[in-house]
C-alpha cells in the first residue's frame, strides 16, 4: 500500500434514506468538509433538495453566496445534466466524460479536494432503467481513475427495497466504498460462508485481542499480507469501539471462497465517517485506514446500536 492510496482513496459513498432531513443532514456535511477546507463542491440534484442543502451549508458556517460566486460551489439540476449525458435518449460514456469530467477538471484545477453530491442514479432507478442507473455508476468509477474527487449518491429506500430488485441492488452496492442508510444485501455475507463471532468487553486490551482472533481465524486462509491488512482491519474498527462507543465489541469473522469479511459491532448508534486528520496527529485516520485497505466496506444500524464492516480479497 503506498501513502497516496492510505492519504487519498477514491470515496463513493451510497446513501440509501428513508428521511429526506437525514439525507439533507448527510449531504451538508460531506459538502461543508470540502467548502469550509478550501476545496469546491459540485451538487447535481432536484431543485427542492439543492434548496435544502444549501439551507443546510449555511448552518454549516459556509457562506453559500460566496461560495457561488467563486465557482467555489457549482450546483446543477439533475434532470438537466443526465439528459446532457445521454444526448441520444441513453447514457452516453463519451458525453459523460466530456461534461462531468471537464467539470471536475476545471472546479479542481488547483489540485484542491473536490466533493460531488449526485442523484441522477436515483432518476433512472426510478424511471426502471436499472441498468442504466448501474452502468453510470460504473462511469462514476472509471472517471476517478482520470480525476480526483470523492462522491456521495442517493437512492430513497422504498425504490430499491423488494425481491424484485435484489440482485440489482446487491450490484449497486457493490460498486461502491461505502453504503450508508438501512441494511441491504451487501452488509451481510452470503449464507454459504462460515462465520465466527467473538465478543470483548471495552478494555484497552480489546484490540490486541481481536487482532489475535482475526489471525487465528484466518491463518489457514490467508497469505500474510492479507493477515496483515485484516489484523489493522479489525485494530482499528475495535480502537473506534472503545474510544468512541465505549461500550463492547462483537467481532464476526466470515470467510468466503474469494473474500473475508470483519464485522464490528456495538451499541452507539454514532455512524463512522472517512476524516482527514492533521498531519502532526496521533489519530483520527481510523476509517482511512479501513478504506484504503478494503475492498469495500459500510454500516448499518441495529436496534441497540451499529455494525461496521469491511471486505477483504483473499488470494487465490
């Protein structure tokens, strides 16, 4: 792992709400950590919820005209911009590269971070065009690979729940880093994989345990790269349990054919969030750590508090 992937990994968070005010909470806050640091945000949404979160920034401390002003904050409407990439009625990677890419290119120009709210998957789901709403989030993907830049997504819960788009919500999930809201198919590992659980109390010695538990449960399945990278995995993820919840952790090591999962739960129903720490701090990199370690990861809330989970490759 080199120190630009721990200091700069790609984040495209899904946020699958069921309250309007949680997503408005949510989105302000990932748009004020970029506007408030120096760096630019571009919003691509309905007009109620642009009008929301700019609502929200203002609470934030951001001042929102200003921002405006120096193209500091660049706020399209949805509708508008995916018909702009899908000049001949579908979407169109070249039109999509050439708009939102050119965008970020020139918002980010000065190499400051640049923060991406966008809904647009959320109108095609909701037009039934599942496949398309998959295939952008696939552009989305590839553009981090030309640009720099980190994203947050939406879908409104009731338009992905039933068995009839379980398979195509499990997709979705799967193409990004993190998954926030309400369980889904993607915060639990698939029936065929064994699991075991282990539970530890808060204790200071809580994370050299787990790290013991995680190795133990792996050595058979894992190079030592990979014991390694699940070792930090679960250091960290149990660290967090102590230092912020301070209450117990149960730790679920599930192993698949391919994969390993690490579950940490405990009873804070606080969710984690990617930050960036000072250079000189002594903490604080917990969930960039995890990130840039894992393949994927997420959370969901429980009925006394949350599970963290993350999703490492295991070799062949």
């Amino acid at each position: 792992m080199t120190a630009s992937a721990l200091e700069r990994p790609f984040e495209h968070i899904v946020d699958l709400y069921t309250r309007s005010e949680d997503l408005v909470s949510g989105v302000a806050g990932y748009l004020a950590s970029a506007l408030i640091s120096g760096g630019a945000a571009i919003v691509v949404a309905t007009e109620t919820h642009r009008v929301a979160f700019a609502d929200e920034l203002w609470l934030h401390g951001v001042d929102v005209d200003a921002a405006r002003k120096d193209s500091q904050l660049i706020e399209l409407d949805a509708a508008d911009t995916l018909a702009s990439i899908s000049p001949h009625g579908s979407l169109d990677g070249s039109a999509f590269r050439t708009v939102i890419g050119g965008l970020i290119d020139g918002i980010g120009a000065d190499h400051r971070p640049v923060h991406v709210y966008g809904e647009m998957v959320a109108l095609l789901w909701d037009e039934g065009q599942l496949s398309a709403a998959l295939d952008l989030e696939v552009c989305w993907n590839e553009l981090a690979h030309q640009a720099q830049f980190s994203l947050y997504c939406s879908y409104p819960q009731h338009l992905v729940d039933g068995e009839d788009h379980a398979a195509d919500h499990a997709a979705m999930c799967a193409l990004h880093s993190e998954v926030r809201g309400i369980p889904s198919p993607s915060d639990f590992p698939p029936p065929e994989w064994t699991s075991t659980t282990r539970t530890f109390e808060a204790a200071t010695s809580a994370p050299a345990s787990a790290r013991q538990f995680v190795r133990e449960s792996l050595r058979e399945h894992a190079d030592l790269s990979t014991l390694h990278d699940a070792e930090l995995v679960v250091s960290e993820l149990v660290t967090n349990v102590i230092c912020h919840a301070g209450s117990r952790a149960v730790v679920t090591v599930s192993i698949g054919r391919t994969s390993t999962r690490l579950e940490v739960q405990d009873n804070d129903r606080r969710l984690p969030a990617l930050t960036t720490a000072p250079h000189d701090a002594t903490g604080g990199r917990g969930m960039m750590i995890v990130s840039a370690l894992a393949e994927r990861w997420g959370h969901h809330h429980t009925p006394d508090g949350k599970t963290v989970w993350a999703e490492l490759r295991l070799p062949s």
